[in-house]
C-alpha cells in the first residue's frame, strides 16, 4: 500500500512548480479565443429577462480562462495523457447549446444552471472554497431564475425546492466526473468527462423526476408547498410538471442510459482485469441498471396499452410510416461501406495517412446514411413526400445503436467469445492515440456526436413540426455537417495537402482548416437549400457557423467528435433566436 500511494501522490503537478508550464501555448490562446467569440456571440443574443444567464456565462469564462492560465493543474495520470488547454470550452460547451435554446419554464434553462454550477465547480486552478462557493451561488441564482418563469404558473414549486433539485443533480454530476476517469483510464480528459457526466445526469435526472410525476398519484400527500400541490411534483421544475413525454423519447433515453451502464461494466471484462468477482459484480451492475429503467417505466405509466418496452418497440418500428424504405436505403448504404471497408481493413499496407482516411470515411457514411432521416419533417414530405419516415424514427435509431455498440464493446473487452475476439482485431486497424484507454470510443463518439443535435430538437422530431425557417431549423443537422463533412475534409486535406502549419507545436495545417471551412459552409448551404429554397441565404450566420467550428477544430485537443456539433448547434440558434442578430444573417 505505501508503494502504490508513493506512486498515486505525484500524479498531479501543479503549472507553478514547473516553471515551463507556466504559459500557456499558441495553440491553447487560440481555442480560448474562438471560445471567448462564441461566448460573445450567446452573451449578445441574450437581454432583459436572461441577463442573469448572460453575466454567468461570462464570469464562467473568465474563470475558466483564470483556471486554465494561472493555477490550473495538470490532468490526473488516469486521464488521456499529452491534452493540454480545454477548460474554456469545456466548461462554456454545455452552456451555449442550452441558452441557446432557452424561453420560459423549459428544460434547457433547468440544463443551462445545472451545467453552469457543475463546470464551475470542477475547476481545477481555483481555492475549493471559491469554486465551491461559485456552484452554491449558480445554484441559488439558478432556483431564483427559473422561480421567475414560473410566475403566471399555477400551482408552481417554490425558489427552495427547485434548488435542491438543482444542487442535486450538480452534486451527482460532479461525482461522475471525478470518478470517470478512475473508471475508464487514459480514455477522458478532464473536461471530456465533465461533459459526458453531466449529460449523462440529466438523462438521468429527466428520467427520475417524470416517473415521479407520472406515479405522484400513488403517492401520499407530502405538503411540500404552501398553496395548491401537495404532491411529490411540488418539488419539480416546471419542465417536467408540464412537459410532454412521449414514448418514443423515454425509449431514447432509456436506451443511452442502459448503454451507459455497459460501458461503466466493460473495462471491468478485459482479460488483464477480469476476475470471476468483477465479472459477476459487472453482471449484477448492468442488470440493476436495466431492471430500475424498467421499474421507472412501469412506475411512470409509459407504453401504455403494451406488455413493456420491447412489445412497444416492435408495435412502433412495424407500424412507422414507409419503414420499408429507409430499411432498403439503410440496407444498401451499409452492405456497400461494409463490403469496401472489408476489402479495404484486410490489406496489410493499412497505416498512417490510410489508417486517417479510413475513418474518416466513417464520418462520409454517416452523411450519406442519416443526412436525409435528420431533415424536419415539412422539409421531409416536400423533398421526399412519403420517401422516408419522419426523425423521430430516426433519433430513436441512434438511440438503439448506442445500446448496440456499448453491449459490442463489452465483448469486445472481454474477447472471451469469438465475436469478441472478431470485433477486437477489426477494431485493432484503426483505433489512434485517443483510443489507447480502457474502452475505444470512436465509434461511439461519432454515434453521439451525430445524435446529439437530434436529440435535443425534440420539437423538430414530428413530422407535424411548425414550419421553421430560420437557422435554427439546420440545428438537428450540425452533428451530421461538423463531423461528416468538415471534421473529415480537414482531416483527409490536412494528411495529404498540409503543408503549412497552424502554430508552433500543432499538428493541425491551414490547408486542413480552410479545407474544413469550405466543407462546413458548403454542408450547411445545401441544407439550407433544402430546408428552405424559397427564402434568402443568411450568409452571414453560414459562414459564422462554419468558420468557428472549423477555426474550434483545428485549434482544440479535446475529442472533436464530441464538441464540434454542440458548437455548431449552438452558433445556429443563437443567431435564430434573437432579432438583434438578423443583420449577421444576411450580411
């Protein structure tokens, strides 16, 4: 024990005890200047009611700014190693796609504080009892916000009961993000951690407070408010008190978090590790997991009408509108990019520039599968008519999938079966430094990286959607055009073309960037010529998405795949929702 505490103690050096890491890099000042741009950007889309909003965005950007520059300290050796910068972005990244999307008592301002007290919280350069005292102070302003809205409500929670909702998912996401890298070493950076931790605590706290709700009538009378409600719902945001929950969406997050719950059981499978205690100690994880997500839907009343949601899920898929052709479209479009990536994986000569191109064809095939499923639904029945169902069929497909690919990487890790041991050497030709860890996450990354935007446009699922013409309609696609074809036109240009590059230190070319400029804007045009082929090009907020998330790519060593859509995203509502920056649009 004193030998391996001996070797934990030193893990983490702080920049002042070593004076070469006192500055921060070029490349460091780059990516916290386009984070300071976009944060510009959602400070000036948002006035009067929001300037609460407003001024924690920015006096979290100075902060992380403060963290990063002056006292940070160094990643603990769990974490990925050779990563240096990301507080800004990752602290502000979550912020921006929520305010963003904020206007009344909805789930994204409840998301906005609870992101914004858990990042600061996690700062690593500031005194605890600073950081500390900033997430209590988010926290209660976060309750006083979001009691505001509730005015005109009746019966609304009072300002109390919605901090301690608050501060409990904060407290719970802040665990996560200190334990993940301990779970899934050398696979996070800090900042990766914090934001897959607090995206995984929403989904989890969404979950919990709607069984709440739906089951509050089996519940007896708490007397948690003055007036009015009585019941346990007293306590709950107005988002989930008079939120629409439809199944499809409790299916979606009911699969992420059983897919979440795999991965946390994989690292424990791996031969190097396994024990028959770990092994049964994963089994019963995973099966407590699966087994509370079924007893919160029970609970909640969901799938009614259904023996659960396996018969569900069979009553939906079957009954979707031309499921036929978008399974025939799937079909071809996979059985061809798996016939030539076979042919292609089985060569010998697979490496280096190959190895990049290669998975970066993944990015093109997610283009070329999903950018038509991802359309809103009036776009959809103009361009398709009844060509393909409608997004929802689609966010729910990701959602799948994920499951898919978390149970896949469990026997992967544990390779104690033939497919295992199949996936394993498959995997084995094309996985980089960032999937040296416990667990490989590129595949997966991508998944999210291309679901999230879906995900969180929940309104655009139907294929009854209002009709939206503004910017913010191309939002569900920004995962499909960041990373399908910008991330992936930087990287093959930058391999081949790059000559020049960024800064000192970076291994990202100006050809590369310009390259994933070009492919950004041009992803976006299109799509917006789709969406909306009878309305003026807002040039302006095109070329202002683009740019940033292509200047954010070539300037971040966080994991891009999981960042770039939320910036995109972001910078498209933003503009969207404020008639201050319509200028931008056309300029």
């Amino acid at each position: 024990r004193e030998s391996h505490v001996d070797q934990v103690e030193p893990r983490i050096r702080s920049r002042r005890d070593d004076p070469g890491l006192t500055m921060m890099s070029t490349r460091a000042w780059l990516e916290t200047a386009v984070v300071a741009a976009t944060t510009a950007v959602a400070a000036w889309s948002l006035h009067g009611e929001y300037d609460a909003e407003k001024h924690a965005m920015l006096l979290l950007l100075g902060a992380a700014i403060y963290s990063e520059y002056v006292g940070a300290d160094r990643d603990p050796t769990e974490t990925r190693q050779g990563i240096t910068g990301g507080a800004p972005l990752g602290a502000l990244a979550l912020p921006w796609l929520f305010v963003s999307r904020v206007g009344g008592p909805n789930f994204h301002l409840f998301a906005f504080w609870v992101s914004v007290a858990t990042n600061v919280a996690l700062l690593p350069g500031l005194p605890r009892i600073v950081s500390g005292g900033a997430a209590v102070a988010a926290v209660s302003a976060g309750a006083r916000e979001l009691n505001y809205v509730n005015v005109g409500h009746e019966p609304y929670p009072t300002e109390w009961t919605i901090a301690a909702t608050v501060a409990l998912h904060v407290i719970t996401a802040v665990s996560f993000a200190l334990d993940a890298p301990g779970w899934f070493l050398n696979v996070f950076t800090r900042w990766e951690a914090a934001l897959a931790s607090t995206a995984v605590t929403l989904c989890l706290g969404d979950v919990a407070m709607w069984t709440a709700h739906a089951s509050a009538g089996r519940l007896p009378d708490l007397h948690l408010t003055e007036d009015k409600w009585a019941h346990v719902t007293s306590w709950m945001p107005l988002h989930v008190a008079f939120g629409r929950y439809d199944d499809a969406q409790l299916a979606m997050e009911t699969c992420a978090l059983i897919a979440c719950a795999l991965t946390v059981a994989a690292p424990a499978l791996a031969p190097e590790v396994r024990t028959r205690s770990s092994t049964a100690a994963a089994a019963v994880f995973v099966a407590a997991s699966t087994w509370g997500a079924t007893v919160a839907l029970r609970l909640g009343k969901a799938f009614r009408g259904y023996d659960g949601i396996a018969h569900w899920f069979v009553d939906y898929v079957t009954g979707a509108e031309d499921l036929a052709n978008l399974a025939a479209y799937w079909a071809l479009v996979f059985g061809f990019a798996a016939f030539a990536i076979r042919g292609i994986a089985s060569s010998s000569s697979v490496s280096g520039a190959k190895v990049t191109a290669l998975r970066k064809s993944y990015h093109l095939l997610a283009v070329v599968a999903f950018a038509p499923a991802s359309l809103p639904g009036y776009a959809a029945r103009r361009v398709m008519g009844h060509g393909l169902p409608h997004p929802e069929m689609l966010a729910l497909a990701y959602a799948v999938a994920l499951l898919v690919f978390a149970a896949a990487e469990c026997a992967r890790t544990s390779k104690a079966w033939a497919p295992g041991r199949w996936i394993d050497s498959f995997f084995s030709r094309f996985v980089d430094s960032r999937d040296g860890g416990a667990v490989v996450i590129s595949h997966t990354s991508l998944l999210v990286g291309v679901a999230a935007p879906l995900w969180l446009n929940h309104e655009k699922w139907s294929a009854s959607a209002e009709l939206d013409h503004s910017v913010g309609a191309l939002a569900p696609l920004a995962g499909i055009v960041s990373l399908g074809l910008g991330d992936a036109a930087a990287s093959v240009v930058g391999v081949y073309f790059g000559k020049t590059s960024l800064c000192a230190g970076s291994r990202k070319t100006v050809e590369g960037t310009v390259a994933g400029a070009v492919a950004n804007v041009l992803g976006l045009l299109f799509a917006w010529r789709v969406v909306n082929h009878h309305r003026e090009t807002p040039w302006g907020t095109l070329l202002m998405a683009g740019v940033g998330t292509a200047a954010l790519e070539a300037t971040t060593e966080q994991l891009d795949n999981a960042f770039l859509p939320l910036h995109m995203a972001a910078l498209l509502q933003l503009v969207s929702r404020n008639a201050d920056l319509e200028d931008i649009q056309y300029a």
